[in-house]
C-alpha cells in the first residue's frame, strides 16, 4: 500500500470559527497601568487592506513578578472586517539571547489570512526605543533600508505598526 503526500491548504478563510475568544485582543487589561495600544492594517501586495487575517502576538513580560492579569499573548481578527487590527498589551522587556547579548524590546507577531499556506512571522519594535534598537542583534541583522518595517511609530494613543504581505514596503518576515 502506498500513500500519497496530502495536499496543502491555504489558512483560511474559515479562520473565525473557534479562534477568536472574548477580550482577545488584551494581552492585558486596558486599565493596566502602562497598557498601550498598538494599532495595525494588514494589506496585501496592491496595498489593499486584508479584511480577514488574524493576528497573533507573544512577548516577554516586562516585569516578570509585578505584572498582574498580564498573559503575554493577545489574538486579533475578523471582528471590524476592514484589514484594521489591534491589541491591547504592555511595552515588553528585554530578552536575552542564547549568547547573553540582549534583543531591545519587541512583540513577535504571526500573520495568518486566506490564501497563505503558512503563517507569516515578525517582530514590532518600538520607535521611541532607539537605544536598546541600535545593539539588538536580530534587527541588526535586518538590511538597514528595511529596518522600518519592523518600527512601530508612536501616535497619541499608542503606537501604529502596519503589515505589508508583499509588493513595495514589504514588512520583514523570518523563516521561522
């Protein structure tokens, strides 16, 4: 008997069903103190907004002992169906690498939509972070004109971090 490698399927688009949960988006309270807002639109290679993604992040915590109802991952999607998504978290600590060497503060970030057979993965530094920026090794190791792709600007009530799937301003993914 022999067995044949069963194709693969696209992400989609039934993604609403069973993955978003109540307060997803927070990965921590809003009334936190030191809760921010990261705002975002995901759109695709013309520049279209992708109305049905989801979005995953997971981060460090930014002091781990202190931090209460903090749980470090938040899931965003479906609900404004207009390729605009958010989460409600912390700014997240620094994290060591392997080595000892320590990456600036950043949320990792996985992308899901219809029409792509794996997930697309990032990280969401911060802007205002200029410092810890310049000697983190993984964004060091991003091509300086791409770098931007990773910032997350601050605006009035957080911060703004779009995702470009491909075409031009195309956000930096890693092969995870």
């Amino acid at each position: 008997m022999s067995f044949h490698t069963t194709p693969s399927q696209t992400v989609g688009p039934f993604l609403s069903i069973g993955l978003p949960w109540p307060e997803g988006e927070f990965a921590v309270p809003p009334d936190s103190p030191g809760a921010i807002r990261i705002a975002m639109t995901v759109s695709d290679g013309a520049g279209e907004p992708v109305p049905d993604a989801m979005i995953e992040t997971w981060q460090a915590d930014p002091e781990p002992s202190e931090t209460s109802g903090f749980r470090g991952f938040a899931r965003s999607g479906f609900e404004a169906g207009d390729g605009n998504y958010e989460v409600v978290t912390l700014k997240p600590g620094a994290v060591p690498m392997p080595d000892g060497r320590m990456q600036a503060p950043h949320v990792d970030v996985s992308v899901f939509a219809r029409g792509m057979l794996n997930r697309c993965v990032t990280r969401i530094y911060f802007a205002d972070e200029d410092e810890a920026n310049a000697s983190d090794p993984v964004l060091a190791s991003v091509p300086a004109d791409r770098r931007e792709t990773l910032l997350a600007q601050p605006t009035d009530d957080g911060y703004r971090f779009d995702i470009r799937l491909q075409g031009p301003g195309e956000t930096v993914f890693f092969a995870i």
